[in-house]
C-alpha cells in the first residue's frame, strides 16, 4: 500500500520554522539599521524604518492600481470569440450524458 507523499510544508512545525526565521531576519535587519551609515539624499530618508514604511505603502498602492486596472481592463469571458465561431461550437457539441462526463469536459 502506497502512503501518500507528504511535503515540506505539510507538516505545521516547519512552518513555524520558516516563520521564525522571517522574524528573527527582520529582526537583524531593524538592528542594522542603527549600526550602518547610510548615505541619504532627502532628509526624510533619516527617519526611523522609512525603508520599510516605504515599501509597505508602495505595495499597497501597487494593489490598488492593479484592482482599478482590471477593472478598466477586464473583458468578457468570450470576449475573443466571434458570433459566428460561437454558433459554429453550439451547434457541434456532444450533449453531456451523464455526471462524470460532465467533470471531464469540464
């Protein structure tokens, strides 16, 4: 009897590691950021976790403007198809006998 095949992240423990390890990455990263001197150019880029802040906004908004763009984008499902492609399709599909066949031509 064949077991089923299980994962890296089937099991919930190296979850918690991988976590753990973001965290404790973070974590070095907020502390080097009062050790290293960077060079700045404007002077709200001295503020304390500007970087972070940064790309957390810029992420945000990126999501933002992808949600209006689909909106103002977005097409109908048969959008490429023409009406006589269409009728041409109905017109020779095989009728659907029973469920399971269903699910494959699905």
């Amino acid at each position: 009897m064949k077991t089923a095949k299980t994962y890296l992240f089937d099991n919930p423990q190296n979850i918690k590691r991988l976590l753990y390890g973001l965290y404790i990455c973070c974590g070095v990263l907020v502390i080097l950021d009062f050790v290293i001197n960077r060079k700045v150019y404007h002077s709200w880029e001295n503020l304390w976790a500007f970087y972070p802040i940064y790309g957390f906004v810029g992420c945000v908004v990126l999501v933002f403007v992808a949600k209006w763009m689909r909106i103002l984008l977005m097409r109908d499902e048969n959008y490429y198809d023409s009406p006589e492609t269409a009728e041409i399709t109905k017109s020779t599909e095989v009728p659907v006998t029973s469920e399971e066949d269903k699910h494959v031509r699905d």
